[in-house]
C-alpha cells in the first residue's frame, strides 16, 4: 500500500452519495483533508474489528466487502463496491471497530480521510454537517431495511 497526497480534482467527490449536491468549494475542501492510499488486487483495505475511525473513498478499482462467518478465517461475500463508493463511515462517528471487511478486488485508489479530520470540518461547518448528517441517516436507514427485510426472509424455526 502506497500513501500520497491527491492529485488532480475532486471529480470523484461528486459520485458520492453523501456529499451529494455539495458545492465545488466544499469539495476541494472536503478533498484536501484526506490523503489516497493505493492498493494491489487481493490487498486488505480494511479488516473487520480492527481499529475504526476513518472515511474511505474508492476512486479507482473495485473491492469486496466480506464478514466473518462462524468458522475461523471463514468470510462471507456481501457487496462488492466502486468507485464513488465510502465505507468506513459509521466508526467515525462512533468510535467502534470496523464491522466489515474490504479487500481490492483490483488495483484500487483510496481516498482516506481521517475521522477526527472530518469531525473538526463538520464543526466548522454547520450547514454542511447538517447535509451530511442528513444523508448518512438516509443511507444507514436504508442499509437496516435491506438487513431487516433480509432477516424477515429467513425460516425460523
């Protein structure tokens, strides 16, 4: 895994859900607080129960998001992600460990953003923390009701 600052522009900002609508201004603002970390194809991005706390950003590539099943070293497949996809979002807001896996399933670039980083703006920021505070109820919302519908497709017994 390589680290760098980011070069070029904040395109890939405009593909992620919760920075929709957002203007160029907070972007670039948005943008320069994190850094891109580089991945191989089969490289760990993150690993369940490590240590949370960052936003992360896929601007290239494409990588799988697993958990882990009953057995020891046992992953189950759940999504796989891409560009303009974020994962990592809810360990910065509440300081928990990871609650998933991602491994690149390509090369991939990462935009990594620190959560505390992210934090200190969104005070700056009131009316940008309200839209994203917004969004992010919007997408945990939606990611329970596919969990619960999921669930309530089940046999038990």
């Amino acid at each position: 895994m390589r680290t760098k600052r980011e070069e070029g522009g904040t395109d890939f900002l405009r593909e992620v859900s919760l920075f929709d609508g957002m203007q160029d201004k907070t972007l670039t603002q948005i943008f320069k607080l994190g850094k891109v970390q580089n991945f191989k194809s089969g490289e760990w991005i993150i690993q369940e129960g490590e240590k949370g706390g960052n936003l992360h950003v896929i601007i290239t590539g494409r990588a799988e998001v697993s958990k882990s099943g009953k057995e020891p070293n046992e992953k189950k497949y759940l999504a796989d992600i891409n560009r303009g996809s974020i994962f990592g979002e809810m360990s910065v807001f509440d300081d928990a460990p990871y609650s998933a896996s991602i491994k690149a399933r390509e090369d991939c670039s990462v935009h990594v953003i620190k959560g505390e980083d992210f934090k200190k703006f969104l005070k700056k920021n009131p009316d940008v923390a309200y839209e994203v505070f917004c969004t992010l109820i919007s997408l945990i919302s939606s990611r329970l009701r596919r969990t619960n519908l999921a669930f309530s497709l089940l046999e038990f017994n």
